[in-house]
C-alpha cells in the first residue's frame, strides 16, 4: 500500500508566490527571477512531500496563475483577440488572457466546481487552432527528476472535464473539439511513455457530476483512445468532490487506476466499492484523507474505511491519498500560534495531512499496531477540541434543542406587511438606495491599521468612523436617495468583520488559501457553538441614524454567507452550524430593531456557492439555507423591513427559494451580465421588493444616467413598478469617491426621470 498526494498548496509559506507574481505584475521583479522565485517554491513543495515519506508526489500541479489556463496554454488555446500567434505563450499573453489588457478584456473566471476556487474559463471560439505548445507534465516531471531524484506522477486535467469547462462551442460540436485535443493529449502521453514514465494522473472531477449516456459514451471514446495510443504508461483517472455516479460504468474504462473521493461523497463511493467491487487489474486511489477541511483526521474511521476498501482490493493496489488536491488548504498548521491549544491542536493544513497520509499507508502495509501511538495522539487532539468551552456552550445547545419550535416565518405575508410598510415609510415610487459599503479610502484602511497596532486609541479610531459616517449621511442626503446605509467604514470584510465578534470562531496566522489567480483568502475557522455576545453592528448604525430623518438600513452578512467563506467545525453538520449562525443574527437583528433601526437587509451574496454539485442535492440544501435565513429574520415587527442582497445573475433555477426567503426586497446584481436577469422575470413572477443593480460597480467607469435609464426601462417592462427599487449592483467600497458620488447622482436623476413616466 502506497501514499500518494494530488496537489500540493502552490502560494508558499508566506505568500511567496502571490508576492514574486504582483512584484512581476507591477514591473518590480523581471521574467527571469519570476522563474527563479516560482523554481524555488515549487521544488520546495516536491521536496517537502518527499521528506514527510509521500510514495506518489504529483509533479505539473504547479502554476504561474491557474492549472486550467496552464491547460488552455499548453494546448494554444488563446482567444483571437490577444494576438497570438501560435507556438508557445509567452509570459505577457498568459496574463493578458488571466488578467486582460490594454486592449483586450480577460477571459471569464468562474467557481471551481464547489469549491472556492476560480478557474479561468476556456474559449474555445473560431479563430482558436489547438497545438501543443509545450509539454508541461513533460517538463515538471523532469526538472523533479534532475533536480531532486524525485520521480513524480505528472498530472493533468483530463480531456472531458476541460471540454465541459470550456465555452464559445455549441453542444453539437463538442466531439469535434473532441477529436482535436484527443490527438494532442495523446502526443503528450506518447511523450511520457518514451520518457518512461510509469503513471500519470487525469484529473476528470466532471465524473463527479450527473452526466447523461452520451457523455459517458464520449468519456469512454476518450480513454480507449488514450489508452491504445500510450498503452505503455499507466493512467490514474482521477475523480474528486463527489461520488460518481455511474460507478459501474467508471471502473469499466480502460484504464490502469481510478481516483475516487470517499471524505466528499455521502459514503455513495464506499457503498459502491463495497457491494459491486472493484476490479482486480486496477488500481485504487483511495481519497481518504479530507482535501478541503483543516482538522486533523479521525485516523481510527480511517482506517475502517480502509478495512473495508481492503475488502474489494488488494492492498498493494492501494493508494491512500487525500480526497482532493490540497490547494484548498493552508500550507503548514504548525506556523499558527496564537490559537486557543485545543483548536491549534486539532488543526491539520497540507502539511500535516501528508503526514497522516503517510501513517495510514503504513497501517496498510505493517498493521495498524504500527501507527497505534499517533492514532492515540489524534484521537487525543480531536477530543480535546470536542470537550473545550467552546464548544460545550449549554445556552446554544438549549436554543438548539428547542429549534423546532424557534420562529421561521414573519407574523404576516408579505401582502399585509407590505401595506403596514407602506404606511409607516412614505417612500416615493421607485425608492432608491445602495447595498451598503462606500469606498473604503486608503485613509480608512490606515486608520484601521492604526487601530488594530495599537497606534490609534479606540477612542479616536471610534470618532474617525464616526467623521466618515457623518460625511457620508451628508452626501447621500445631498444627492436625495431615500435609503441610507452607515457605510461600512469599520468592516474589512462581510465576513470576518463579524466573526470577530461572534463566538466560536477564530482566525489563523496564515491560514491563506488561494481563491483565484495571485488573490489569497483567509477563512474564518468556525470551530465552537456560534452565539452572540453583545450586539455589532447597533453603534455605528444608530450614529448613522441620529444624524438624518430618512430611514437608514442595519447591515448583517447572512448565515449561509458566512457559513460558505469559512472553514465550518466537522463534528457538526453544515446545517447545524448554519442554524447556530442564524440564531445569533437574530439575536442582532432583534438589537437593531430595539435600538429604533426599522430597515434591516442581511446579505447573502453565497447563498448560489453552497449549491451541491448533484442537482439531486439542491432542494435539500436550499431548504436548510432558506430555513436558516428565514430563523435570522423573522422575528420582527411587521412594519420592519428586511432586505437582502446577492450578487449574480443566475437566479432562474433557484427564483422558488429567493422568493422563500421572504424578505421585504431583495437588490440583485443585474448590470455586469448586461441586464441577463431581467428576461427571467417575463416567465417567472417575482412579487415583493426588488431592485436590479442599474449599474455595474466594478469599473470605475462613470455611468450616465441615459444608460441606467434604459436599464430601468427594460426592467419595468417585466416588474411592477410599484414594488420596484433602484440601486447599483453591489457595495461601492472598492471604488473612488468621486465616481462614486458622481454615479449615485446619475442613478437619482435617472430615477426622478423614472417616477415622471411610471
Ligand atoms: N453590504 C455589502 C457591501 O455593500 C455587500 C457586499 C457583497 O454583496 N458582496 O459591501
Ligand atoms: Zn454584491
């Protein structure tokens, strides 16, 4: 029995990575230490894996932004309007196409999977002519051989899953697309088998979706084709984040060893193994170890799963490995500090699941008694975090236990509130307002620099947010919205802002993770019982209150939000959690009502991110994220009006639960895909408070008020003007003050315009 990895985190100790791209970005660091700086960090990662004992070190799971654009790269498939003229790309056109340019936008990004992880989109239009450009695995698996003696398993994206990912074909032409890259695939496996390279690991996740017989039937051409054509290298065909639906079919392929997910898949994939088997002449990557958590493994459950697994394949046919690459976790645990002991010890990042990757393939070989010390360590770890404080809260638990009967629905439907809102807020047809946060100023994030060093007294860094409050209040009066917001001066981020304040959560040192391209994120880490312990948000909110007579809304981020930004506790399932959130936003939603705030929109911008990759999947997720949602926002008054915001325009095939959300108005990005949404309301009624976002926040482009028109236009055509907000699209804090002002007062007089024809 073997230990074997998937990926390994690319972005360093220390952010290494993220640093040598932006310095070269920014002209600060030239092509050749960039190659320099990148060599170093990825042979440090080969050699970290090779020194903990991993016997499969994935070799090409390295890149300079992102593995699908590597993949777009190798194969020359670099839209026509960057210029390229076919052979290798070169460094300026691989970020023109991740990062756009002067003269040419960047490709689309988008969600890994379900991950948090952004991928840059394929095109695949006319005027794209595949090519191998280069041979990446060839490369990686030599400069690891030469340099370090290490002799990797290079891996690759598979041929499906990069078609699937791909846009700019229609459905009909896919096994044309199909029968270009095969041949270009094949080359670069013919290339490794003269090489003599044993293995190579396929990554085909998209066989962790539902896909339908014709799909299947065109996996099954692509790798009878791969395989005739390098019959001499072994190929592992990798699944991940699911279970595989046609399992049946899958291990059927003509191929040398199956990757298949058993942390991620609903134990689908074990009751697979387990009652129809497993082939003997294939090999097992066994996908034990959790790739997307950072808790240190439950190493006895392991090794049952394994027992079992042991039933159906012969253990030297066994590559334990963990269920994912491990780029969705930090680096190394043992670089955090300042955590609580019992959560430090229960952590484990990349680095320490190597290490219990290596303890289990030694189980398998020598016995579990061999690995009985550490297996008594975890258990050790695991139960001390379960016994802490933080996680025995008896006020919670009661609240919990007691949730059934916790209120999920308002008092009155919408219709009734709606004419007690009416009553109470005298607003003018098509009220306007914005989503939340203005710009967040270098001035602002010094200042809170200042603060969190200890440089700025609370008491002064109280009375700089207070002046920026007061400025703002003044401006939105001045420009006439009719809804005001604070502002947000004091949160850096909708999540952490608040985990900060709740309990049970901490933040890591340098638990970063890489989200897209050289852009890190930091998760919260929920480990304890969430609760409330004094209100957030109250202060600033009712200062912002004092200084005007027009309505100013309190501004939470939504449970399944923060939920879906942080790393979530596994001794609990995701719906508890979930619901613990929403208590303890109640609880401020309840404060922000006392303190005289009758308008009180909690965003959930991720609600869409929680989706499960099974479409099968979805009902049962939007009900517990709808429940949790309604539990944070139904206990209020009827004249209090909840709002909520989210950021996409994909909204059709979940319009049911946006509406089950009931808030009084919910704003939507609608600008930045062109008005998109806005034909989805001629099929579907939508009939409480809506605003779409009339202009696109992300540019710092001024809009006039003629284009906001039309949008506003196009939109009353399908919605009721009377139930009809007008907004931007997002919280303006990544923008300048000057567009900021200048558009806001383009969206009111566009709106005055508006109220004279409707
Ligand atoms: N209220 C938040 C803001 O305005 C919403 C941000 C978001 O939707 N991502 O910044
Ligand atoms: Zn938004």
């Amino acid at each position: 029995m073997k230990s074997g990895n998937l990926g390994y985190p690319r972005i360093g100790q220390d952010r290494e990575w993220k640093k040598a791209l932006e310095a070269y970005w920014a002209g600060k660091l030239d092509e050749s230490t960039l190659h320099a700086t990148l060599k170093e960090i990825r042979l440090n990662n080969l050699r970290k894996q090779r020194d903990q004992g991993i016997d499969v070190i994935p070799v090409g799971d390295f890149t300079y932004y992102d593995h699908i654009l590597d993949t777009s790269a190798m194969f020359g498939i670099v839209p026509e309007r960057f210029g390229y003229g076919g052979g290798e790309v070169d460094l300026p056109t691989y970020y023109a196409v991740a990062r756009g340019n002067r003269d040419s936008a960047a490709s689309e990004m988008t969600k890994w999977f379900n991950t948090n992880y952004h991928y840059i989109v394929p095109e695949l239009g006319a005027g794209v002519n595949p090519q191998l450009t280069v041979n990446r695995p060839l490369a990686a698996y030599r400069e690891a051989k030469a340099e370090l003696g290490i002799e990797g398993r290079p891996v690759i994206v598979g041929p499906y899953t990069y078609l699937k990912l791909s846009k700019g074909y229609a459905a009909g032409e896919l096994d044309a697309w199909i029968d270009r890259l095969l041949p270009l695939y094949a080359h670069v496996l013919r290339e490794l088998e003269a090489e003599g390279v044993a293995w190579v690991q396929v990554d085909e996740p998209i066989l962790a979706t539902s896909l339908t017989e014709d799909d299947l039937s065109r996996v099954r051409r692509i790798y009878e084709t791969l395989t005739s054509e390098a019959p001499g290298i072994s190929i592992m065909l990798q699944t991940y984040f699911e279970s595989v639906d046609a399992y049946g079919f899958v291990v059927t392929l003509p191929v040398h060893g199956i990757g298949l997910d058993f942390v991620h898949d609903g134990g689908r994939n074990l009751a697979a193994v387990r009652e129809q088997g497993f082939p003997a002449d294939k090999t097992l990557g066994a996908g034990l170890i959790d790739g997307r958590a950072i808790w240190k493994a439950d190493l006895r459950s392991k090794w049952e799963t394994l027992g079992t697994l042991r039933g159906a394949v012969a253990a030297e046919r066994i590559v334990v490995q963990p269920s994912s690459s491990l780029l969705h976790v930090p680096v190394s645990a043992a670089r955090e500090n300042a955590l609580p002991a019992e959560l430090q010890g229960a952590l484990a990042f990349a680095d320490e699941k190597l290490a219990e990757l290596v303890l289990l393939a030694k189980a398998g070989r020598q016995g579990v008694e061999a690995i009985a010390v550490d297996l008594e360590a975890a258990e050790r770890s695991r139960d001390a975090l379960q016994r802490s404080a933080a996680r025995t809260n008896e006020r919670v638990r009661a609240r919990m236990a007691s949730l059934a009967s916790e209120p999920a629905a308002r008092a009155s439907v919408f219709e009734s509130r709606r004419a007690v809102q009416d009553a109470k807020w005298q607003l003018p047809p098509l009220p306007t307002t914005t989503i939340g946060s203005f710009p967040q100023t270098p001035e602002v994030r010094g200042a809170r620099q200042k603060w969190r060093k200890g440089e700025l007294s609370p008491a002064s860094y109280e009375s700089f947010i207070q002046a920026q409050i007061r400025e703002w209040i003044d401006i939105q009066n001045e420009i006439g919205l009719d809804v005001l917001v604070h502002g947000e001066f004091e949160r850096t981020d909708m999540v952490e802002f608040f985990g900060e304040k709740l309990a049970g959560f901490a933040f890591t040192a340098k638990g970063w993770v890489q989200s897209y391209g050289s852009r890190c994120v930091k998760p919260p880490v929920i480990y304890g019982d969430v609760e409330l312990p004094k209100p957030m948000t109250v202060a600033e909110t009712i200062y912002a209150q004092s200084l005007t007579s027009k309505p100013v809304k309190g501004m939470l981020t939504g449970p399944i939000t923060i939920l879906n930004w942080s790393f979530v506790r596994d001794d609990k399932s995701r719906e508890e959690v979930a619901y613990q959130i929403a208590l303890a936003l109640r609880d401020e939603v309840e404060a922000l009502e006392a303190a005289g705030i009758g308008m009180i929109q909690v965003d959930e911008p991720a609600l869409r991110e929680g989706l499960p990759l099974k479409r099968e999947q979805w009902a049962h997720y939007l009900d517990w994220a709808v429940r949790a949602f309604r539990l944070s926002t139904s206990t209020v008054k009827d004249e209090t009006q909840i709002h909520t915001h989210m950021c996409y325009s994909e909204f059709h095939d979940i319009i049911e639960s946006i509406s089950a959300l009931d808030a009084d108005v919910i704003s939507i990005e609608t600008s930045r895909s062109h008005g998109e949404l806005i034909g989805i309301f001629e099929e579907h009624t939508y009939d409480k408070g809506i605003g779409l976002g009339v202009y696109d926040i992300h540019s710092p482009r001024v809009p006039s008020s003629d284009e906001m028109t039309q949008m506003i236009d196009r939109a009353l055509r399908v919605l009721d003007p009377g139930l009809f907000w007008i907004n931007p699209d997002c919280g303006l804090k990544t923008r300048g003050r000057k567009e900021t002002v200048e558009s806001l007062r383009n969206m009111v007089e566009a709106t005055e315009a508006a109220r004279e024809r409707y």
